[in-house]
C-alpha cells in the first residue's frame, strides 16, 4: 500500500472523529449553536448542562463510538501501514480522529476538548489501560464534582498506566512516547479550565436538578 492510500485512510478517522456530535445534537433538539452557550464548548458536558442529561450522555456515548470504531474496526480492515505492529497503526489512526473531534472542518477547526473520542479510541486499542482511567477519572469526579480535574488526571495517568500493563507490547517505547503527546494535548485543550480551577471559578457537574458544569 502506497503513502497516498496510507493517507486517504488517515483522512478518513480523521473525518470520522470530525463529527460534531455535541453541535449537531443541540441544533436538532434546540435549534440553538452549542458554542454560543454555557462554557461554549462542542462537548458532552455543555450540552448535559444546556440542552440536558439524556442528550450530555448521548452526545458522550456517540463521542466514544466514534473513537472507538476508528482503532476497533477501521484500522485492522484498512490494511494500512502494513509494516507497523497493529497496535502502532491503531495508534496513528486514533490520533487522527482524536485530531479531527478537536480540530474539526465542519467548524472552523473549533471542537471538543477530545476525552471522550481519545476514551474510545484507547479502549480499541489498550483496553486495560483505559478501563483503568476511566476508574480514576470516575473516583476524581465523585471526589471533586469536576469533569475537567477527572479528565485531567485521567489523561495524565494514562502513560503511566501504560508502564503497568504493556511495557513488554513490542512497539512499546514509540506508543509510549505518543501516548504523552496525547496526554500533553488533552491536558492543554483544558487551559481555560485550568484557569477557572486556580480562581475557583469552575463549576462543578451535579446530576440532579442542578446542572452547574463547564468542559
């Protein structure tokens, strides 16, 4: 397979992980822009905020499908890159769509934060790892009522997480080392998260009335 095939590929979990589920969904149930309301971000905590739980969690599940197809399904049919270990090219391709949920087309290049989509794509390809986040990013939310914190450290464990369960994955210190860039992307997509955390100005996610989140 030549480098244009190679890439076509690419571009297509790229576009995949381009859909913006978030701003699609409040169009259709709302009628209203995503971005121009709550935190302004084209994910599934804004819209569990402004347009309500069912949609924030519909939004989440689809956000993770569509990580999660790319490396599951697309990438071992691909047959791309044939002279990386699969779990390299896995890799690659949930990097593009992660890319694409964060740097979509269809909005200026504006997306979501990528936590969700980077969720699905990692449980296609390092499922222990990821389960293993998405515990702590489970015990950091109940703790602190913050999706951004949880995500934070989610995303800051991962590579750790990888040194327990596939330091011996051949391949390991290449994914290693993408699985930092990883994390130094989502960590830095929450920048003006950081920010209201260090003003106490975040707002905290609460599931009954209250509906009080920002991602």
């Amino acid at each position: 397979m030549n480098l244009i095939q190679n890439l076509v590929w690419l571009i297509i979990a790229y576009l995949i992980g381009s859909t913006p589920t978030a701003y699609l969904i409040a169009k259709r149930v709302r009628g209203i822009d995503i971005r121009e309301h709550g935190s302004g971000n084209v994910g599934a905590t804004n819209v569990f905020r402004v347009v309500g739980k069912k949609w924030g969690f519909t939004v989440l599940a689809i956000d993770i499908f569509k990580g999660w197809i790319v490396t599951a399904i697309l990438t071992p049919i691909s047959g791309a890159f044939p002279e990386l270990s699969l779990n390299l090219c896995q890799l690659l391709f949930g990097v593009a769509a992660i890319a694409g949920h964060s740097w979509t087309p269809w909005l200026g290049l504006k997306g979501g934060k990528g936590i969700a989509t980077s969720a699905g794509a990692l449980l296609g390809i390092l499922p222990f790892a990821t389960l293993a986040a998405f515990l702590i990013w489970g015990v950091c939310f109940l703790i602190w009522r913050y999706v951004s914190l949880a995500s934070i450290v989610a995303a800051a464990s991962f590579p750790i997480l990888l040194l327990i369960f596939y330091s011996s994955m051949s391949s390991f210190p290449l994914i290693f080392a993408i699985s930092l860039a990883l994390a130094a992307l989502l960590i830095y997509n929450h920048t003006a998260n950081i920010k209201r955390l260090k003003r106490g100005e975040e707002p905290r996610v609460h599931f009954g009335k209250s509906k009080n989140s920002a991602s």
